[in-house]
C-alpha cells in the first residue's frame, strides 16, 4: 500500500527530480486542491523522485502531450519526457525534418511521464 493515498480513484504518477504538486496538476490538468485531497500523507515540500502520488483523473491513460517553449533543444525535450530519442522520433516522426518551434506539440507515453497503469482489484 502506497503511504501517501489509501487507494486511487485515477492514475498513479511517479515523481521525478524536480516534480511539483502543482506541476503534476498542469500536466494532467488536474485542479492541485484535487491532487492534495486524493493524497493526503504527502508531504509537498519534501518530495523525493520515486513517490507515488495519486493523479484523480478519469478514464485511462493513452497519451499524453507536451508543449514546446521557447529555447527547449531535444535534449531538454527528452529530458522533461523522460524518453528515448528512439521512442521520441517514433511518436514524433516529423521530428527528423522539423526544428523545435514554440508552441509545438510533442507526443509521449504515458509510461513517458512516469504514470503507471492501475492495477485491477
């Protein structure tokens, strides 16, 4: 049993160095009063990479996204994904003729972000 939530009704997000409450909330639109209450026993100024925290969303989760902001470089891209550059080309082919350009959407797995498929019960 996770010692932050008793049990998810959603997804299960694994931090990752430089996590915050509110920037899981932006990533999966989630309001962060909502990912507090799903988590009660976390302590938010001391998150440590490999925590789970519980992301209350509906429905599964396929594929998520990323927006390009200004001056990322492929090495940030796939730094803030979490990916490979084979697995950041393969979602992304365009990508091979494509520069980096703000406001442009990236593809990536969910396994990408660091969530975690829930368990049946």
């Amino acid at each position: 049993m996770n010692q932050n939530f008793k049990s998810c009704n959603g997804i299960i997000h694994v931090v990752k160095k430089g996590d915050t409450l509110y920037k899981i909330s932006r990533m999966h639109n989630v309001n962060l009063s909502d990912i507090i209450s799903a988590n009660p026993y976390v302590n938010v100024y001391n998150m440590q990479p490999g925590e789970e925290i519980c992301v209350p969303v509906q429905g599964g989760c396929q594929e998520l996204t990323y927006t390009v902001k200004a001056g990322d470089t492929f090495e940030e891209l796939m730094k803030n994904l979490g990916t490979s550059p084979d697995d950041l080309f393969r979602l992304n082919p365009d990508l091979y003729r494509l520069p980096l350009v703000e406001g442009m959407v990236i593809r990536g797995t969910c396994e990408d972000y660091g969530i975690m498929p829930l368990a049946e019960e």
